[in-house]
C-alpha cells in the first residue's frame, strides 16, 4: 500500500478511499468539486483584516496580535501550514509582548476554507500552546467544520505533494 504522509493518523478507511481516488486520477475532481474556487484574501493586509476579524468574533479576551503575513520561507511539505509565535521582550523597564501569525504563502490561491482552517489553528494557539483535546476543542468552536476542514486540506497537500499545485 502506498504511504499517504499527510493522512497517516487517519482511520485506515479514509486512506482506502483517497488511495482509491488517487488510483482513479480522481483526487483533483473531489477536491475542485468541494472546493471550486480560491479566496480573496492576497495582500498581507487582508490577511491581517481576515484573521482580526475571526479573532475578535471569538476570542475577545485574548492578547492581541501584532503581525498577521503571508511568509514565503515556510515550507509547507517538510515543516508546517502555518506559525503562531510570542515574542516577549525588555523595553525600558517593561516587559512588551506580541503574538504573531505567518502563514505558508502557498496558500494565497486556495480555497477560503483551507485558509481559515489554518487562521482558526494558529488563533487557537493564542489560548491552548499544547495540540490537546482543549486545543481542538476550541478549534471546532470557532469553525465547526475544523476537522473536515483539516482533511480535505490534508488530500490537498497530498494532491501537490504527487502532481504539483492545483489552482483555483
């Protein structure tokens, strides 16, 4: 059986029935029918205004965040979709903080779910550091579609990962 990386802690059945879809060169048409067209937000500053906005519809209380930016240098085959980091540093005598938010730059031209399912992750580090059950918990309270959300991205990459980038 083929290895399907991005899927490997999925349930045998999925992975049957992507192995199936790829077999049948049918893994584009799943995704293109799912997902037919790619989201509007391009610039880093619509990128900052989208995650602002679900920030503030669900995590009123949080810290805020100081950078929000589509980066190149994530590489999103070996490393990771997307990056929350806290900085914390010494100015004068006060200790300032910032959160800030990079996302890999593929996904410029994706479909808006996929964007906002890794905006919605990397929200959710604002609150839960640990990938636990609290952490997913809170994922699915501002989009409760997360999981599928997560899945269909994850046969996305697994589509550009064996014949390059799907545009929209």
């Amino acid at each position: 059986m083929k290895k399907l990386k991005y899927l490997e802690h999925y349930p045998e059945h999925i992975k049957t029935q992507v192995r199936n879809l790829i077999e049948k060169k049918n893994l584009d048409k799943y995704i293109i029918k799912n997902y037919p067209s790619s989201h509007e937000y391009k610039s880093d500053k619509a990128l900052y205004d989208y995650t602002i906005d679900l920030k503030n519809l669900n995590l009123k209380k949080s810290l805020p965040l100081s950078k929000v930016i589509y980066d190149g240098k994530i590489n999103v085959i070996n490393d990771a979709l997307g990056l929350h980091t806290f900085i914390s540093r010494v100015q004068g005598g006060k200790l300032k903080s910032k959160n800030e938010i990079r996302i890999a730059s593929m996904f410029k031209n994706t479909p808006e779910e996929f964007l906002r399912m890794i905006v919605v992750h990397e929200l959710a580090h604002i609150k839960e550091k640990n990938h636990d059950k609290a952490f997913y918990k809170l994922c699915t309270y501002i989009e409760p579609k997360y999981h599928q959300y997560e899945l269909d991205l994850r046969i996305y990459l697994t589509y550009v990962d064996k014949y390059g980038k799907l545009y929209f």
